[in-house]
C-alpha cells in the first residue's frame, strides 16, 4: 500500500485518523486538515506526500490544543490572494499581471504559459489579488484567449491552459460508491443573447437566440455591453453555444487512488453511454488506515 507523508516544521507527523484534502476550481486555496500528538506551530511549513509524490505544501493557518492532540488546518499559497492592492493592467498580459504580483509578494513561480493578449484600459484599485487576477483571466477568455487555470503546484504558483489539464483516466458510475446526476437550467443558462454598444450617439444591438431551447425551456435571456475596446469579446453565438444548454452536475465517492485529482482539473465522464468533459468544482480526499475515499462534484460550466 501506498505510504501518506506529512511533515510539519521539517519532522515527520503521525496523524491521529484521517488527513483530509480539499481543493476547488478557481481562485480558491486548498487546504488539509488533520489531528495529531505532535505539537504544531501557526505558520509552520505543511507537506503532505502520497507515494512518494508530493502533493500539498502550505502553512498552518490554525491550530487548536486540547489534552493529548493538536487539531491543525493549513491553506496553500493562493489563500495570500485575499491581500489588496491596486496594480494597472493597461497594456500587459494576464500572465504578465500574475509575474508582477508574484515578484512584488515573492510567491515563487513554477510555469506560467504566456496569455498573448494584451488588456485594455484598466486599472485594478485596491481589489484581492484574486479579483485582480480574475479580471485579467476573464478579460484574456473574452479576447479571444484561451481558458487558464491559475493554482499552487506544490509550493509555486503555475498557469496552464484549462484544456491541458485532463485527468487520464474516464469515471463511470460502476467505478463509484455513490453516483448522482443533476440537470439544472436555474443558473449558468441562457437561451437568448442581446449584446450592444452605445456609441455616435445611438444604440447598436445583437440579438441571437436558440430558438430550439426557448421552445423547450422558455426564455432566459442574457443582457451585455460591450464597447469598442469589447469587438474581440465572445460573440452572442460563442455564448449560446457555451449556455444553451442545461448545466450537468455529478456528485460521486471513489474508493481508492483511481480519482486524486484536484479542483479545477477536467475529467472524462460516462453519462448515458457517452463520455462527456466536466470540470471538477470541488474535490475532497479523505486519507485513512483503510485508504483514500474520494468526494468530486463535477459540472458542465
């Protein structure tokens, strides 16, 4: 069987039950959690290690004593994107953006893909350094750019495009000890796109619509203003194409290594004979004498 490591301070831990392991898609910090007999310090370097390969460093954030144990939870580096500050994004590429922020907080970084697009006229006043990010991402997606994830590989910060990061092997209900499939058009749904840009003193507007899906699900229409600087921003196609549809969620428990992915990560899925690319919200390992039990909420969008 495959050994857990986890080491606080630069010594080895021996952790009372299980080492719990949270990580969710986007911005957000992973985190462990874990109980021992050790005493750990707030602030004291984390790694925790799975066969051999490392899998999450951080910092303790809090520890709680009572008689015999010590209680800890420890975040990653994105938890020191909640820091503000004001930084200009005016002519520079989100990868530049992110460079800037982890020099000027000496984040060390791992491989960040250059984003090609350079951003408009924007300035970013004392906002998160998340939101800051955020807003650089979001605005290289509506350019035109591709779709990037932004995460802590194991103690430095690293982009890769979202589309490289597939896990290599397809999940199935058979494979899970628990298996449920939501369809939902509450959110994230829209089957009519009306775009326009006020300018010269008039209104231009683009209306597109699904007119299959408004039949079927009546409409929920998508309003948004863009401007000369927004002509590369997805169009009201691209949009349809992406939220026409209702949003497919799946809540599972694997058994075993098979599935220790992380948040943020896309993951080859059977559903109704066929498989389908949903992006993992949120994954939570549980490590144990008994093994690894793996909670995943997966979706569409």
């Amino acid at each position: 069987m495959k050994k857990v490591s986890l080491t606080a301070g630069g010594g080895e831990l021996e952790p009372f039950g299980n080492i719990k392991y949270t990580s969710r898609r986007g911005l957000s910090p992973s985190t462990i959690s874990f109980e021992c007999g050790e005493k750990v310090e707030v602030g004291g370097r984390v790694e925790m290690s799975y066969g051999g390969k490392m899998i999450f460093v951080g910092r303790i954030f809090t520890v709680t004593e009572a008689p015999d144990k010590y209680t800890a939870l420890a975040y990653d580096m994105m938890r020191y994107l909640e820091n503000r500050d004001t930084i200009e994004l005016t002519g520079r590429t989100a990868s530049e953006v992110i460079s800037i922020i982890a020099l000027s907080y000496g984040f060390p970084i791992g491989k960040i893909c250059g984003t090609e697009y350079r951003l408009g006229q924007k300035c970013c006043e004392m906002k998160t350094l998340s939101d800051i990010i955020e807003a650089s991402l979001s605005l290289t997606e509506a350019m035109g750019g591709e779709r990037y994830v932004l995460f802590d590989d194991c103690g430095s910060l690293s982009l890769l495009p979202e589309g490289s990061l597939i896990w290599g092997k397809t999940l199935s209900r058979g494979e899970c000890a628990s298996f449920e499939v939501t369809a939902s058009i509450d959110e994230d749904f829209y089957d009519e796109v009306m775009l326009y840009i006020d300018e010269d003193g008039g209104r231009q507007i683009t209306l597109s619509s699904n007119e299959e899906a408004k039949a079927k699900y009546g409409l929920s229409r998508y309003t948004g203003k863009l401007s000369r600087a927004g002509a590369g921003y997805m169009t009201a196609g691209e949009i349809l194409g992406e939220y026409s549809f209702p949003k497919i969620s799946v809540k599972c428990t694997v058994l075993g290594d098979g599935f220790l992915l992380r948040g943020g990560m896309s993951v080859p899925t059977l559903l109704e004979g066929k498989v389908k690319t949903l992006f993992c919200e949120r994954a939570e390992h549980i490590f144990s004498s008994g093994g690894i039990t793996s909670k995943l909420e997966l979706s569409t969008v």
